[in-house]
C-alpha cells in the first residue's frame, strides 16, 4: 500500500521516469548524473561497500541498467543497477535530491521492475538489511528474552546506522529475503575479519 500511494504521488507531481542501459546514455547525461549524485551525498561518508560498484558511467559498464527520474528536464533522483548473473540486476547507487518530493525511490524501483522484461531481467536485488531475521523473530509474540533484548539493541544502533531502516524499505515490496553467510577458517580470525568488514563499510573510520 505504502508504495501504491507513493509511486501515485510522484506521478501526480508530473515526474517522468525513464529505465535504460548506461551505453543507450549520452556523454551529457553521463557527467549530469556523475555531477549530481556527487553533490547529492555532500559531505557524507561513504556506506555500502558491498553493494557499491564505486563508479558511473564506465565504458566497460555498458550493460549496467539506469533509472532517472527528472521534474521539468531537471534531475531529481538517480538509481544504478549492476549485473547480476545472466538475468539480474543489483542496485548499487540510490541518490535523490533532498528537496525533491517523497517517494521518488519507491516510484524508480517499481519502474524498474516494470521494465525488468525489457531487459532479460527476472531477479532484482535491492539493499542488503543486516539483521533482518533478528528483527524480526525479536518482534515476534512470545519472542524470549534474549532475542528481545538483541533487537532492541539493533534498534538502538539504528540511530547512527542504517540497520532498521533498510529492512523496514526493503520490506516494502514484499521481497523474498536471501540469506548472507560470512566463511571464515577459524573462529580465531572472527574478530579481525568483522573489523575489516566495519572499516570497508566505513562504520569504522
């Protein structure tokens, strides 16, 4: 429903929204995106090393898939998509203008999915939610203790880190959620591999 009313909500604001392949873009509209997802992070450190891809507009990038949403020919928000396997896509870049209305990222999203076919596309990755199965057992009725306690600390480190708020938009489209594992030779090394894994996501700068 959530997504309903906002992708009804930006089409009533008169944005338009296209989905095409990063090669179908001109060297233009290449630089304003580059240009403007730039600005649009600002000061910000950046999150999602392993997600991101780390670039736009590549020539070796052509098969990456782009969604652009624009208000009277200025762009208002950006998404990036970057294959997964023969036929998936995975988003890496999500960036908007803060002043733009709410729910251009719902309304890009759908759009994607709409033109997937159009693409050989049957799988789309969005964010990766950390945590999300211990959300969502701790919210559970009859959950026990330890499992309460363990989502509430999530939701309390949720104020610095995206870890609620991910699951929460990811859950918006009623995905089918895919389990991540860490692989690691021996317990011994566990400390030093979550360390890494904080810094690459720059939680620890």
């Amino acid at each position: 429903r959530n997504v309903r009313q906002m992708t009804s909500r930006v089409e009533r604001g008169g944005y338009q929204i296209e989905v095409r392949r990063v090669s179908d873009l001109s060297e233009d509209e290449v630089a304003t995106i580059t240009r403007q997802a730039a600005a649009w992070r600002g000061a910000e450190v950046e999150r999602g090393f392993s997600m991101a891809l780390g670039r736009f507009g590549d020539p070796a990038d052509g098969a990456c898939v782009v969604v652009t949403c624009t208000l009277e020919g200025r762009l208002a928000a950006v998404l990036h998509f970057v294959p997964w396997g023969d036929d998936g896509l995975s988003l890496e870049l999500m960036r908007r203008d803060r002043t733009a209305d709410p729910g251009l990222n719902e309304a890009m999203i759908v759009a994607a999915v709409k033109a997937a076919p159009h693409f050989g596309v049957r799988r789309l990755s969005l964010n990766f939610a950390a945590f999300r199965s211990s959300l969502e057992q701790g919210a559970r009725l009859g959950a026990g203790p330890v499992s309460r306690m363990w989502r509430g600390a999530l939701i309390w480190a949720s104020r610095w880190y995206q870890i609620e708020s991910l699951y929460k938009f990811n859950a918006k489209f009623a995905p089918a959620w895919r389990p991540r594992f860490v692989c690691y030779p021996r317990p011994a090394l566990i400390p030093r591999i979550a360390f890494a894994a904080l810094e690459a996501e720059a939680l620890i700068v």
